[in-house]
C-alpha cells in the first residue's frame, strides 16, 4: 500500500469505520495505515466504530435489535448500543500489538468525552485529552471507542448515528491535531451519491460549511455534528479510502482553498428520501391575527410531536412543511388533537445543491428550476440559503432530479 501524503508532524486522529474493522482484510488496512502515521513520525490516536454493518453479530444494529419489541428504557439501550466499540477497540488494540505497535483499549468515558444526558443522541461537552496524552507520551497509540461518552454523573451515552465522525472531530479538536483521517471504503467525499447519479466524481477540497450542508441535507459523507466540531477547532479532515492510496477529500476553511475552486457555483448534490409534506389550512379568513395564531399552535403540536420541520412555507392562510416520514404517525395525532384540517402527501424527496461559491450570484435558481423543468421534474417546493438550494420532489423522480442538476452545474466536470 503507497503512504499517503504526509502532514505536518504531530498528532493525528485516525478514525475507521465498521466496514474497516468489520473483516480480517480491513483491520490488517487498518494496522498499516496506523504504521505509516508512525513511519512518518506522526502521533497516530485511532477511533473505532463497531464491527460492520446490521445483521453483523456485533454491529449497533444487531445489538439493539436484542431490544425489538420490548420497551427500552433509553439509558440501557445506551449501554447496550455502546458495546460494539468496546468490542471493536479491544480487538484493534489487539492487533496492533500483534503488528508489533503498543497500543492500548480505552472506552469513551475514559478518552475523557463528556456529554449531556440525551440518551441515543447526546452532544459533546468537553474532552478532557490527559489520557489520551499520557499514553501518547509513553509511546502507545490509544484506540478509543467512537459514538460514545459519559455524562457528568459517569452514565454512557451514545451520539446518534455516524457518532464515531464527531466522536474524532470532538477528540482532534481537544488534542490540537494536526488533522483527523476519516477512513472509509469510498476514495473520498463525491459530488453525489454514485448509486443516484452516473458520473459522479471525487472531490479535492471542501469547506467545512459545504460538508456541514452535504450531510444536513442527507448525504452520508459525515455526521453533521463532526463537521461542526471540525469548523469551530479549524481541525483539517481528510475523507479516505482504507483499502486505497487515493489522495481523497481535504475539508478545511474558505482561505485555504484556490481561487479557481471559489469561482465554482456549485459543489455538490445531497438527497434525503423518505420525506412527507402536511398542507395545514390555519385560518378559513383573511384575519392575520388568526394565521397567527394557528402558525403557532401548528410550529408547538410539531414540537410536542417530535417532528423536525423543514422546508415549511406559508402560502396564504396554509403552512405547508416537510419532515421525515418515520414521525408522520405523531404528527398526524398532533395535529389531530388541535383540529386545524390538513392535507398529506408521502414519497417524497429532498434534493439539494451545495456550493460556497453561489451566494450572490445571479441565475443560479434559474438553472436549477430550468434543468428540472427540461428533466420533466416537478418542484413540489423549494428553499434556498446561502450555500444551498433544496427541492421537494416525488420520491420517483429523485434520480431525475440529481442527474439534471449534476449535469447543469458541471459537477462530474
């Protein structure tokens, strides 16, 4: 395997997700990746997320499903759930030690990651990095379980899925890194998902922000908690192939990229599939007191409910809004229990375009809904900000909608 392009010495942060250290072949990757940091005099901590994916014996999926049809008291499927990365980080610590590097198993709680009570979903508070530099210091590469923390009171606590990124961002961060290594089986974040677009390419750089919006926006490139972690230490990350030389994708800040690369429009396209829309009618009058008022009650129901809204629109005395589907069933009885009258729509998906270089510039909402138009997608709605423009489509036209996007802003180029 050819050493990847050196950094600056120093500490690094490795981390390797489940189909790394899922099979023999990707923890022997592992082990040399972890052997060229060191080659190259730099200072190598790895985090580890749990073995392969569902249906893996020990993967998270796997190990919740243990729970399946019983209540769960969220704390203990916290426990529960954190027990692949213990898994995975004894048996890489393991065989390190065996490729002849020192290393050593440390959970979560003890890499010094705190964080709030929020069982299956917690935010990083602080890291308390001693650990993790004691060992340093002494010559051993810590492997440290990633998804995980302990609160305050020392209870463990997950951080929702693809935790282990922001696991590494959040411990890169404390540790003053020189960069954290996200490995994976891709050669790099892509300008789309390759199993939603043809010709999709390998990115070279991006800024944090449009790697934050990539994966707000449901691409699975990264937690969208990693990538914030990562924006406010200004930690460099690299997206890499475990299994590969390939340079992959440098995600850094606006000052750090070339001037042909600002000139771009756009970046990338995200998609989220399984997205409903709710038309609520808040008022039968023109009274903007009463719209008022069932805007509010409509924004607490979706709240109460658990609903995460998206995209919402007033369009006269109606609020149209999008949400995952998985939490239609609360929003229905929420909106129930206020009486206010509504229309449904499901099968949908969220289409977006991403790219730093669009703020300001004119036309660009013009080619998105002309390449739409030209592709016979229909926008059911539409949002935009400074670095995104999102659409909601019919779930059955999604690819039609990447691809034209993909196309008109040169993406594949």
């Amino acid at each position: 395997m050819t050493t990847a392009p050196a950094l600056p010495n120093g500490i690094v942060v490795q981390k390797f997700g489940g189909t790394s250290v899922g099979t023999p072949e990707g923890r022997a990757a592992l082990c040399q990746r972890v052997r060229e940091a060191i080659d190259e005099e730099r200072r190598p901590v790895v985090v580890v997320s749990a073995m392969g994916r569902a249906g893996a014996p020990y993967a998270t999926d796997t190990l919740l499903a243990l729970l399946d049809g019983h209540d769960v008291v969220p704390r203990e499927a916290d426990m529960l759930a954190s027990c692949g990365e213990v898994i995975s980080a004894v048996v890489i610590s393991h065989g390190l030690r065996e490729a002849g590097v020192p290393a050593m198993a440390l959970t979560g709680g003890e890499a010094g990651v705190v964080t709030d009570d929020s069982f299956g979903d917690a935010t990083v508070l602080t890291v308390d990095p001693a650990a993790l530099l004691s060992a340093l210091a002494a010559g051993i590469v810590p492997v440290v379980t990633g998804f995980q923390g302990v609160t305050p009171a020392g209870e463990v606590t997950t951080l929702g899925r693809g935790g282990s990124d922001t696991s590494a961002c959040a411990i890169g961060a404390a540790l003053h890194a020189d960069a954290v290594e996200i490995y994976t089986d891709v050669d790099g974040v892509m300008t789309a998902d390759p199993r939603a677009c043809e010709g999709v390419r390998v990115l070279d750089v991006l800024q944090y922000e449009e790697l934050f919006q990539m994966a707000k926006h449901g691409a699975k490139v990264m937690h969208a908690p990693a990538a914030e972690t990562a924006m406010a230490a200004s930690v460099p990350v690299w997206v890499r192939n475990t299994y590969s030389a390939a340079r992959g994708t440098l995600i850094t800040d606006a000052e750090r990229l070339a001037a042909e690369r600002r000139r771009r429009v756009a970046t990338a396209v995200s998609h989220a599939d399984g997205i409903a829309r709710i038309i609520v009618t808040m008022s039968s009058g023109e009274d903007p007191g009463a719209r008022m008022r069932g805007l509010t009650r409509v924004f607490r129901a979706m709240a109460d409910a658990g609903a995460s809204l998206d995209m919402f629109t007033p369009i006269g005395s109606s609020l149209a809004f999008s949400f995952g589907e998985a939490r239609l069933a609360d929003a229905i009885s929420a909106l129930d229990r206020i009486g206010l009258p509504y229309e449904i729509q499901t099968d949908l998906a969220k289409v977006t375009l991403v790219g730093a270089g669009m703020h300001g510039v004119p036309g660009v909402m013009a080619r998105t809904a002309e390449s739409l138009s030209a592709a016979g997608v229909d926008i059911l709605q539409i949002a935009d900000s400074h670095y995104t423009i999102s659409v909601l489509v019919r779930q059955e036209v999604r690819r039609a909608a990447i691809k034209a996007l993909h196309d008109e802003f040169g993406l594949g180029e």
